[in-house]
C-alpha cells in the first residue's frame, strides 16, 4: 500500500473549531488510487508521534502548550509546524502505515463497494 496523496483540511470555517483532519489517498496494490481518502485527525497523529518519537512530541507539545488559546487549535499548530519545515506528512505516513493492513483493506473495499452502488443508483435515474 503506498499513500497516492495527503490533504489538509481545517474544520475551523465549516464547524469552527480548531481541528485539522488529513485526508490520505491510497494506492492499490494494482497501482489505482482509491477515490475515498481515509481520513485520520491531528489529535490521532499526534498521539502517535507521543508514542514513537519523544523528541518531535516534545517539540509539538512546547508549540502547543506556547499557544495562548483554549479549545483545539490544531490549525494554529500544524502552521508554526510548516514554518518550522517540520515533517508533520512524513508522520501521518508512518502512521497510516502502521496501521494492521486489515483496516486498510476494509476501507478499500468500502469505498470500492461505495462507488459501485453510486453508479448502480445512478444508473437506475437515468
């Protein structure tokens, strides 16, 4: 499995909280690319960069603890982090990759079986 693309998107306009959830394209192996991404949270990612580098946790956690705000503010975060040219994607493709290949499979065959019967229904309007 290899990661096709990774989005950022911010639900601070949408819902107005501070979240970031990155939307990660997959790649079959077949070389097609999944058209549904997974989608996975700062807070996961952040976690998991607790668990398996305590130095680059250190360093997130000082930004995030020097951000003067209350609530979530992932958005405030991650843009000191680009700044910073911190490797926050390689994190999220460590992450994706450690994830058991079943959950993996499981979300390509849901969005396989989401857009067959997107395009049965489809079909049936027409």
């Amino acid at each position: 499995m290899m990661i096709a693309k990774i989005e950022e998107i911010s639900d601070l306009e949408e819902f107005g909280i501070d979240l970031i959830r990155f939307q990660i394209y997959v790649r079959k192996p077949d070389g097609a690319d999944v058209s549904v991404p997974m989608t996975v949270y700062m807070w996961e990612i952040r976690k998991f960069i607790n668990i398996h580098d305590h130095e680059a946790a250190a360093y997130v956690n000082k930004i995030s603890e020097g951000l003067r705000c209350q609530g979530a503010k992932d958005g405030k975060i991650l843009k000191v982090l680009h700044e910073d040219c911190f490797p926050i994607y390689s994190y999220v493709e460590k992450y994706v990759k450690s994830l058991p290949r079943e959950k993996i499979n499981k979300h390509i065959t849901w969005a396989e079986n989401r857009e067959t019967v997107s395009a049965e229904n489809y079909a049936k309007k027409v």
